[in-house]
C-alpha cells in the first residue's frame, strides 16, 4: 500500500501522515515515511527524540539514474533500495523507518 498527502501549507498534512504511519505499524504493517516537507518535522511527529535525529541533508539526485523504458524516460533507483535504506533511513519508533528527502538549497532552488 502507498499513500501520498498533498495540500497548501499549514494545512495539517505532517501531522496527519505522521499519525496515519503510527497506527499503522502498531498494526504490525512494515512503514517507510518519506519526509519530503522543505522543513522537515516528520521525525518529531513520529516520536524521534530531537537529539537522535539525524536530519542531515536528505536524499540526493545520485540515487536516481534516468533509462529509457518502453520509450519513455523515467527514473529509477541507482541502488536496489534495501541498500539505500540501511545507507540513509533512520529507525522511528514503533519500527517505521524514516527518509527523508532532498530539499531546496535555496529559494527558488526547488
């Protein structure tokens, strides 16, 4: 199961999606939480303590590399992603597994 929560700011989606991905792994499903936000605050919603979180700079564009699949141009992971996990995820508790991803650099960089 995959699930994305899109909206305007402010409106709530850390904190529903941080909420969604608890109750689901206390009902024993595996969750990977991706924290795409440019101001990240998915670790304190799952109850990563400030100073185990490991925010670093995210994901970079290197673990993508671009193909050509039945003629269209996509993207796919460089690594399988197992390897990226243990590389760049950071254990939650209740056993979610967090990644997060690239930001901006600057305004505009996006």
């Amino acid at each position: 199961m995959r699930i994305a929560v899109a909206g305007k700011g402010g409106a709530g989606k850390t904190t529903i999606s941080g909420t969604l991905a608890r109750v689901l792994a206390a009902e024993g499903r595996d969750v990977l939480a991706l924290d795409a936000d440019p101001n990240p605050n998915m670790a304190l919603t799952l109850g990563v303590a400030v100073a185990d979180y490991d925010g670093g700079e995210g994901l970079s564009h290197d673990v993508l590399e671009h193909r050509e699949i039945d003629g269209k141009n996509v993207a796919v992971l460089a690594q399988p992603l197992d390897e990226l996990l243990s590389e760049h995820a950071q254990d939650a508790p209740q056993g979610i597994r967090l990644l997060r991803l690239g930001r901006p650099r600057s305004a505009g960089g996006g």
